[in-house]
C-alpha cells in the first residue's frame, strides 16, 4: 500500500524550492482556457450553424401556429381578458431602495415584482400571436423596455452567492431574444439594437469571458449536479442561438455549454431518480429538453441532446414515480400536487415513444408559463412528430429506484379499491431534502391520504440556519420514528440501508435499517419494514427498536386530513371523500395516539401528525400499524 508523503517531506520540499533562485526555476504551465481547449469541437459546430441567427419559436407572422393556438377559444378568451386587464394597470415598480435592500436582506418580494413584469410580457405577446391586430405591441415594447432598464437581471437574492449569470438572468435574457422573433418588424430597430445589447453584456459577453480566460473564476453552477446548471445553460445558448450575429461565437457558447451540462445528467443516479422530485424534474429537465430541441433545430438534427442514455431514463421519471395518476410523492421541497407539464410529455413521448400519458398539448403548465421560450419552443414543434406519440402501456406494479432507496407501489389495474404507497431511504443531505429516512405516503383511490408535508411555507426561513427547527423541515413532521426524544440528524451521514427487498405480484416487502439517521448513544438496532399486500389491500408498516438500556419510542403519521379514533388503537384518516384505517399494536405494550396540528405549516396549508408513542421506555420495542382502506 502506498503511504502518503509525510509532513517532513512536504517542508524539506518547500524549503529546497526556497533555496532556488526564482530565475532557475520553471515556470508553470500557463492554464488552457475552455474556449482554447474546445477550438475544434467550435469550428465543427460551427459548420453545423445556420450563417445567421435563428429563433425556434414562429413569429406573430406564422399564422398556422397562433391560429392552432387562437383554436383553443376558452384559452384564448382569458388570455386576451387578462390582457386588457394589464392594460389599464401600471407596470409595476421597483425603487433603487427597495432593490439594495432586497440584496441586502435576500427577502423575495422584489422578485415577485420582476415576475409580474415578465408575467405581463408573456400575456401581451401571447395575446397579440393569437389576436395579430397590433393592440398589444405598444404594451409589449414598454414592458420590454422597463426589463431592459432593470438594474441587473440577476435575482436579488442570487447576486451574494452567484456572479455572472444566475436563473433569472438566463430566463430573462431568452424571452427577450424570443420575443424579438416573435415580433419581427414590429419592433423598432433602434430597440432591437438595444434589447439584444443588453443580452450581450448582461448574459452572452461574461459567460464567453469565463471560458476564454483561465484566470477568470467561473460561475458555479457551470459545472454542478443540481438544475442551475440545466437551466442557465439553456437560457444562455438559446439566447446566443437566436440573437449572437457572429457564428463563430455561437459555436463557442454551444461548445462550453456541451463541454459542462453532462455534468447536469451526471447527477442523477443511474435509476434516473431526480432527488430534487417531480417539480424540479419539471423545471431544470424540461429546460434541457427546451435546450435540446433549440440545439437540433439549429443544427438540423446534427447534435440531439436527447440521445444521451440518461437522458432517456429522466424522460421516464415521471411514469416511474407516479404512485397513483397525477399523484407524485412530495419528498423534500416539493409541491404538494403538480400539475401535468402535458407539453413536456408530448415532446418525450414524440422523441422516444415511451408512452407518457398525453395528447398534443399547446398551452403550457403554471411552471412554464411565464417563460415565453418555453412557447416558442412548444409551438415550434413539429406536430407531425407529436402526433406518433404513443399511447401509454400498462404500468408496471412498482418501480424500485434502487440507488436511490425509494419503492413506488400500485395496485393490480383494475383493483378495487385502488391503493398506493411510495417510501424513501437515501441519506438526509441531497439537495432539497427533508430530515425524513424511512418517509412514506399512501393514495386511496387516487386520493393522497398519508403524504409528505411537502415544501414548508415561503414566508419561513426555507434554506436559512433555522430550516431545520421547522416540522415540516425535520422529521418529527414526516411519517417516521423518534428514538430517545431524538430527531433525525441533517447531512449525507445520515443514511438508511437497505436489508432486504422482494417483490411479486402479490406481495412487494422492503426493510430499511434506519439506525444511521438518529445520534442515540447506545441505539443498537432499529428497522422499519413495509409490507404491501396486495390480495389482502393492505399495507403494513414495522418499526423495530433495540438498545442497550430502556429507552422511549414513537412514531407518526402525516396528513393534511382529518382522523378519528375509531376504536381503541384504531384510527380513520379521512380527506378528499376517502378513508385509510390505522390499526396499531405494540406487541401488548401500552400507547398513546395523538392528533394535533404541526405548529409550523406548509406552503400547501396546515399539516397535522397522528403521533403514536409507547407508555414505557424499553430496550426492545416494537410498533405496527396496518393500513386498509375504510368504507
């Protein structure tokens, strides 16, 4: 085995290297830049760019797809309602006080504002595309023009830890390269100037900086796991695609952002679990898929992003994680239900024939809404391709993520009544997490009975140093046990294990060792074990505990419905019309059942815990709760 040198060796090195005169000694390699060590990849994609640039999205001249759009009467109506409405409100305003103190605080009602800005400007321009009598244009150009007056497109609270370039500086900078396209002549040449000057000093010019100079520190996010990476990229090629004259110089943006989004899809396990769940799915996946169609339009299919093995097993996720239709569970900061992203779906199941439950869909889910390039891209699609998509299969009876530790289990198609339960392992320190090893939830007929909490409210300190005093942060607010009045620990060293899985078509079994979640001096032992029958309906969960002297045990149910006691250590959870019945037994040992509400609440409402407790410490105890739809 080699050993490491030691510390004597590392000071007699550095004292000979003193001892050297600096004229003998060799100077470093200077550093390579990324642009330097991409200068063939550019001129290859180079050859596969168009001479100018090009937007995806059809412009208000493109009849044929605002018309498909205008064909949905019911949306085009509202939009064309809200429209009229922003007309006669003011843009909203921000003081240069307001601003500086929003760095300063990091509090978010400045973005709220900027959100609204860029909210109007997607209603104006989608209500023009489909009206095309120029009603809109002037509200458009002046919303336009107050975005470009913005003191910086960096979100307030980003400008402490990003430098160049964040989330709202790559989406901002793509609706406005889109909407020039979109408008076409119909906006001054003077400001087309000016629009497409702002995106090269504010996005385009530091992003090329970075990859030229060596010296230069990089933003962060170029080469991280989580979905910035995924995101900024995609706002900063397309921008670049649509709006940079010189085509040497879109090659240079595509060839960085080829040469570091791998490291995006490097983050995933190979399950194609995304640990940051379905929203962040939606948001920071559905920008690579926008990516990946800007980037094939642009090099007429030459480069496909999509083609990319893991690629195919995140456009898989959703059908995967789906517990029961449209329900996901909201492990870590999640929302409670997401709406279906449809248009994402019809883009997946076009490009891979993977069966994802959809129609063509051309309006988009809230998540996209305000993204004009997400419009663009959507309703630049080739329809024909859409229309191939396939029906969906049957769903498998589960889905095992297995490096991520997570089971999603269904009934048999056509079981009455319809259950469905999902449960997590893992470790409590990826991003977004909660505190919740051992977390399940259960569906009735479609409806969410036991559920995760979910993302805590946004007034709360959500990422601050307080995030984990909050219940619905920590695990006393999941479905999970406490052990010696002990919480589980925050951070990646704590960690499930798994012990044991089988699955049949009858019966799916997985037990976890959660020992490594709580700091509980003398903790020896301590298992939770899921049982999902499904001949008998039932779901039975077994929490065992063993130490080197007595200690108190408990564990809790969360819900946002209601439960009465039916009977003693007999429970009904009721909400949205269906009923889950909570039998508990300890083995003949003594408990008590609690109701209460979380004194904390979530964004999705007031969230309360069926806590079960054991009357007595114990050096061996046992708690089982069997779960059974109720009439």
């Amino acid at each position: 085995m080699r050993r490491p040198p030691s510390l004597l060796a590392f000071c007699c090195a550095a004292s000979l290297a003193a001892a050297v005169p600096a004229s003998a000694q060799p100077s470093p390699a200077p550093a390579v830049s990324l642009s330097a060590s991409l200068a063939p990849r550019i001129a290859e994609i180079e050859a596969m760019l168009p001479e100018t640039p090009q937007t995806f999205a059809p412009s208000f001249d493109n009849r044929a797809a605002w018309d498909k759009l205008a064909a949905d009467a019911e949306f085009r109506d509202a939009t064309v309602r809200r429209a009229d409405a922003m007309l006669a409100q003011p843009i909203p305003q921000v003081t240069d006080a307001e601003w500086d103190e929003a760095i300063r605080t990091r509090e978010r009602k400045v973005e709220k504002v900027l959100d609204q800005r860029r909210n109007r400007l997607a209603v104006f321009m989608l209500a023009e595309g489909m009206t095309n009598q120029g009603k809109y244009v002037p509200a458009i150009l002046k919303e336009i023009e107050t975005i470009c007056g913005e003191k910086s497109w960096i979100f307030p609270s980003h400008q402490y830890f990003t430098g160049s370039n964040d989330l709202g500086s790559a989406m901002t900078s793509w609706s406005l390269a889109t909407a020039l396209g979109m408008l076409g002549d119909r906006m001054p040449e003077s400001q087309r100037r000016a629009v497409k000057e702002n995106i090269s000093r504010r996005v385009i010019a530091p992003y090329l900086a970075q990859s030229r100079d060596a010296s230069l520190k990089k933003d962060w996010w170029r080469t991280n796991e989580n979905n910035w990476n995924a995101v900024v990229h995609a706002g900063i090629v397309g921008s670049a695609l649509t709006t940079v004259d010189s085509r040497a110089e879109r090659a240079e943006v595509l060839a960085a952002a080829l040469s570091e989004t791998p490291t995006y899809l490097a983050g995933f396990a190979s399950d194609g679990y995304s640990h940051e769940g379905m929203g962040y799915w939606k948001y920071g996946f559905g920008h690579f898929i926008l990516m990946a169609e800007t980037v094939y339009a642009a090099t007429g299919g030459k480069i496909d992003l999509l083609q990319d093995p893991v690629a195919r097993k995140l456009a898989e996720f959703p059908l995967r994680f789906e517990v029961a239709p449209g329900i996901y569970p909201a492990f870590g900061d999640c929302q409670l239900y997401e709406q279906q992203p449809n248009w994402i779906y019809n883009l997946l199941s076009a490009r891979f024939g993977i069966g994802l439950p959809t129609r063509r869909s051309l309006t988009l889910d809230g998540t996209f809404y305000n993204f004009l390039y997400a419009w663009g891209v959507n309703l630049g699609f080739d329809a024909e391709a859409a229309a191939a998509a396939r029906t969906a299969a049957p769903r498998p009876l589960r889905d095992w993520f297995e490096k991520n530790q997570i089971l999603v289990a269904r009934s048999a198609p056509g079981g009455a009544p319809a259950l469905g339960v999902a449960i997590k392992g893992g470790n409590n320190g990826v991003a977004h997490s909660h505190n919740d090893l051992g977390q399940f939830v259960v569906t009735v007929n479609g409806k969410l009975i036991l559920t995760d909490p979910g993302m805590m409210d946004v007034g709360g300190q959500i990422y601050g140093p307080t995030r984990y005093q909050s219940a619905i942060n920590n695990s006393f607010g999941h479905s999970v046990p406490v052990v010696d009045g002990k919480l589980q620990g925050n951070g990646s060293n704590f960690a499930a294990q798994v012990l044991d899985t089988a699955f049949t078509d009858q019966l799916d079994t997985v037990t976890y060792n959660l020992r490594g979640g709580y700091e509980v001096p003398g903790l020896g032992e301590l298992t939770r074990r899921l049982d999902f029958n499904r001949e008998a309906g039932s779901i039975t969960v077994t929490d065992h505990v063993k130490s080197d002297k007595p200690i108190a045990f408990g564990t809790g149910l969360s819900t946002y419905g209601e439960a009465r006691e039916e009977s003693p250590g007999v429970w009904v959870v009721t909400r949205d019309g269906q009923s889950l019945r909570v039998a508990i037994s300890a083995g003949g040992a003594p408990f008590t059942v609690t109701f209460e509400p979380l004194k904390d609440k979530s964004r999705f409402g007031q969230v309360y815990r069926l806590g079960i407790t054991l009357n007595e410490s114990s050096a061996d105890s046992t708690i089982t709760t069997v779960l059974t739809p109720a009439s």
